[in-house]
DNA sequence: GGTTAGCACTCTTCTTTTTTTAGTGCTAAC
DNA sequence: GTTAGCACTAAAAAAAGAAGAGTGCTAACC
C-alpha cells in the first residue's frame, strides 16, 4: 500500500509489454503469456503485475483474470514507454502517392490524408480547419440579382472565396452599394481578414454616412458579409465513422449507440477544436478526451496556406499510439511542406 | 393452397390492424390481443390469420408465434389500407415555425425541414438537392491572385455562386483570361447554365481562337468552371442517422454495424437519387429500397426556387406509413409556396 | 533477497437441462 | 360461420453443471 516502489526497468518493460499485447488482442494479458518476452517465470510477472496494479498502471475485471491497462497505464505509456517508429513502407506509400499528386488544393490534400489515415488505422479522423488570420482581403464583388436581392463575394489573398446573399429593403439604391463595395476595395485591400470589420466601421463608415442618406443599411450589408466569412470559415470533415464502431472493445450495442450518437452530434465540434497550451500534438486519454470516456482522441496542429487547424484522430483507448503518432507527423509535415519537396 | 380466396373487409381490417400494433408494438402480433377492436373471438382470428398468411401478407417466426407483416403485406398496406391523416397539432405547428422564419433560403429551409422530420419520426432522412436547369447564367468574375493564380466565380440568377481556383501555365497573359470572362458575360448571361458549355465552345471558342494565341488554355479555364459547376452541384444532406440506428429492430451489433456503413458510404447517394417513373412520391420497402433489405425509403420530390431535388426518408420496415407521408407532402407543399402563403 | 514451482481458489464462459410462457392448429359443439 | 377447449410447439428465461484461464500465496530454491 504505502509503500514506495520504484519503476525499475523490468516493470516498464512488463507495462510496456501488457500494453502493446492488449492492443493487439484486446483480451486481459496474463502472466504465462509474457514469460518468453520477459524471461522469467510467470509467478515473477504475477509479482511484478501486483506491484504495477497498486502504483494504479493496470487493473483487472475480477479476482482470476488477466490485466488490463488502466488510463493511467496508458498515459504513462504515452509519456514514457513509446518510440514512435518510423512508417512501414506500405504506409509511407500510400501517402506520399497522395502528396505527390500535385493539382490538390491544400484543403483537399488535408481531406485526402484524412481518408488514408482512417483507412489505414481503421480509427476515425476529423478535421477541424479554419481560414486563418493571415488571409488578406483581396476583393469584394456585388453582384445583383432581381427583386432587391444581391450577393455579396469576399475573397481572400489565398484564394479563399465565401458569398452571401441579401434582400435589401424597397428603398435602398443598389447602387450605393456597388459604389461602397468600389470603396473598400480602394482602401481595404490587403487588410487581415478578421480587421476588415473594425476598419469597415472606422475608415469606412464615416465615409459614406456623409455621402449615403441610407448608410446604415449598406454598412450592415458588408458588415455581415464580413462577419459571416469569419464564423461560417470553419469547416469540419469526418473520415471513417464507421471504423470506430467497428473496434472489437465496442461490442454492445449500448456502446455502438451511445457513440454513434455522439460522432453525428456536432458537439463534437468542440471536442476537436482545441489544444490546450501550445503544443503541437496532443494526446487525450478517456475522460480527458472530452468526448467519451471509451476512447482516445490524438490531435495535431497543421498550418498551411490560408488554412490552419486541428486533425483528431479518434480511436479506443487502446489504440496504435506509436502509428498514429508517426503518421500524423510525416502527414503534417508533408502538407505543411517541411519535408523540402 | 390454390384457394382463391377473396380479400374481404374483416380480412383487410385485420392486416391493417396487425400492421398497425406491429409498428408500435415490434412485437409479433396474436390472435388474443385483436378480440376487442375486431369484435370477434381469437378462434375466428385466427382463422382469418390462416387466410391472410397463405395469401402471402403475413409471416410467422415460428410454428406457435405470434403474426408479423411480410414485405408484400407494407406492399398492400401502402397501396390499398392506409389513409394518410392530416397532421396532428404538434406536428403542425413545429413545421409552421419553420415556414415563418422567412429569413431562411431555399435550401436552408429543406435542410432545416429534413432535421424536423428526423426529430420528429425517428427515422433518418436524407436530401439530394441540385442546382435545377432553369438557373441562368448571371455571371462570371475572375479574381487575380500572386503567383499566376486566379479564381473563376460563376454565379446565377438565382443566386448560386460557385468557384474555382487555376493555376496558370507561366506564359499565359492574365489580361486575356480577364477579357474572355468580359466577353462571356456579354454573350452568354441569361443562358441555362446546363447549355453554356456547348456554347462557350461554338460561340465563344471561335471568337478568342482569332485573338489569343494560347486560346486553348483559357477556353479549358472557364470550361473547367462551368463544368464543375455542374457537377459540383449536387449537394447532399443527412438528418438524424443515428436515429435509425436506435430502432428497437436493430438490436444485435451485426445490424447496426451494417447499416452505420451503408449511412456513411457515399453510395446510398445514389439510392436516394431517383424515383422511378414520374410520380411525386414513391414508397420502396426491404429489397425495393436498394439500401437494405431491412429499411423501407419513402422518397418524394421537391422542386423550389433554383433547387429541386428528392427527399427521402428512411425507416425500419414497420415505419408509420401514414404519418411520414402526411408530413412530406405537407412539407414540400410549404417549400413549394402551393400552400398561398 | 529475488525467483520459481506448486496448488487451492475464484470467476467467467460455455453447455446442458428444466421451467415458463405465448400463441398456434384442430376438433367438436353452438 | 363462430367459438370454446385442448394438445402441442418453440422460444425465452432460469437453473445447474463442467471446463478453463489466471490469480494469490506458500514454501522451496539459487
């Protein structure tokens, strides 16, 4: 109990071992199993195993079975125990056919790799990606429709393009806006995408409250557009749904249901979002993964073009965490263009 | 056997009836459970049972079990037992909130229909909308970024707009792309944007052919742009796939797992796409649904604004027939504007 | 002191047996 | 044509038994 036991090499190894066993086999690991890879007897394991138990590394179901990794197990395995290892050459293939492919725009190559890693691992991929704020405005355009109604383009020095459409109330002048959609196109271009909307009412505004008896109007018209460019640039692609379901530990159907659920809810938007602190990747761990305590979420930051954002990878707990985490790193490299190609 | 027995009204009551109690009960129906609303002992029930099973309507799981409606008796049902009812308040007012909120484009509002409909059936439903053919050309812009890249943005009288980014071989004059989008904006505005491919090729083509050396490469650009506008076009939204999945029916893992893959493969776009034939709303149960032969679709068109496409809804065989009916067509009356409103 | 063989014990899982229950088909009487 | 009565069936639920995997502990070993 209080006693302070030491992890000495041969118990990281024995963790080392049940870990990587049990994600192969998803079954309890017992001790006669380990005793060619560990050399010794089994009743030396069963000791050790009594030792790795109460410093909490792994647990067992009932009184006579196997162990399995607790959280904590796998958390120290994550921070101490794994080597990410080089890809396979299978998996290296694969990818670099995508990169090599040149004519993919960034966020397509980025979607691309989100198939091939949840192909290959047979886990669940997001990809949480937002325009980034070193876009630049590089144009607006209104074009005009019939019956009051306009749309709005806002284009970005990246080549990112998002429109909107607007029904202007009967007395507005459509060519107001067109000529106000002229004026920031004079002074607003090169702006940060997220400062047009403070220069908009800033620069711009004063402007055309002295010229345009309905300046409101038209200011609220672009405002929005604006707006809208930011919020609505967030966009979110899943990959292999399915491949979570279909992990063995999930085999009831209360499990299937309850995950299934909350992989369509979008709540798990938010889940992807963000990495606490500034590291570039991150791995969540059952309860910490904030979307079930089943299963582990790695995600990494990318950054490319105009777009930078979040992959998630979603998988059970016992996941290939070495794999996962080389391939997301040669991926992200690649699209970031690292690598020198 | 060879009895050619006649389907008359207590026999028709029953199957409707069994139908009925199957859809809320999932329970196989007996004969005792019907004595009261057929006024008549479970003796002469079962008798009648007898009749409708060797008509092939209704199907037992085993020699002593209770009565389930085979695929040929939803058939009959459908066909000649079910009497769509008018909606219930509830059902009603959700959808009337919807309509009111004129804020809501088009397909804004058959997205948002489709998530109701999910919610309130508990069954999944998906929409394939396209951009129909009577959306004209209004424009196309072309917007220069660095690096010899540039956005072609094509856009409609209905207020579609699309774009796509191009890469310039080194030797191409930006000046020429930009006069051709000029003159393509004089010749072809107005024309069905299924057709302006065809024309861009025998009137434009010709034209720039004369002017431009490298004519080629600028015809392929907007040829590009309307040509994936086009195929691009065919937007797809699912609603509530979990819902499906939650069916009391599917209870086994093997079940859920299957059609989980069948929601998320991309292939069931193609089964929703068409109703066979021209009628407006079609009713596909097991087999017929060329999804699973598990699942009835009821499929119904729609066609507003620059938008027309198909609805589809999908739910376990023993699916509230009347009801889902009722609120499709009521829904795409609405959308449609038949309603007056 | 760490390591190991040996063994009793525990819990799960698989198989078999028994009981219960819902509902049928058929016969004979109304 | 309708109904009561009854023997019969199959499934589902509960109980009982057998087999297996793996543990903890003790005592002997190096």
């Amino acid at each position: 109990m209080g006693d302070k036991v030491i992890m000495d090499d041969r118990k990281k190894a024995l963790l080392k071992e049940i870990i990587e066993t049990y994600v192969k086999t998803v079954r309890p690991v017992g001790s006669n199993s380990l005793c060619k890879k560990l050399k010794c007897s089994s009743a030396t394991i069963r000791n050790e195993m009594v030792a790795l138990e109460n410093m909490g590394y792994i647990e067992k179901n009932h009184i006579s079975s196997g162990r399995i990794p607790s959280e904590a197990g796998y958390k120290y395995y994550v921070e101490h125990l794994m080597q990410p290892k080089d890809l396979t050459g299978e998996d290296m293939l694969k990818l670099q056919t995508i990169f090599n492919n040149n004519e993919l725009e960034v966020s397509d190559a980025v979607t691309k790799c989100l198939e091939i890693i949840s192909d290959l691992t047979n886990y669940t991929s997001v990809v949480l990606g937002k325009n980034s704020n070193d876009n630049l405005l590089k144009q607006v355009n209104i074009i005009n429709l019939d019956n009051n109604k306009i749309i709005a383009v806002v284009c970005t020095d990246k080549g990112i393009v998002e429109n909107k459409q607007f029904t202007l109330p009967e007395n507005t002048n459509i060519e107001e806006v067109i000529k106000t959609s002229e004026m920031i196109n004079k002074m607003l271009i090169g702006t940060p995408i997220n400062m047009v909307s403070e220069k908009l009412e800033f620069e711009v505004k004063p402007i055309i409250a002295k010229k345009i008896k309905d300046y409101n109007t038209v200011y609220n018209i672009f405002y929005d557009a604006f707006h809208d460019f930011l919020v609505h640039n967030t966009n979110i692609h899943v990959s292999g749904r399915v491949n979570l379901l279909k992990e063995p530990e999930y085999d009831n159907t209360e499990d299937i249901k309850r995950i299934a659920s909350k992989l369509e809810d979008e709540s798990f938007q938010d889940m992807v979002s963000k990495i606490d602190g500034n590291e570039e990747l991150k791995i969540y761990i059952g309860e910490e993964s904030n979307f079930d305590e089943n299963v582990t979420v790695i995600k990494r930051k990318y950054k490319s073009g105009g777009e930078e954002g979040t992959i998630a990878i979603i998988g059970p707990k016992r996941m290939e965490y070495e794999r996962v985490v080389s391939l997301l790193n040669y991926m992200v490299d690649k699209i970031e263009g690292k690598d020198g190609k």
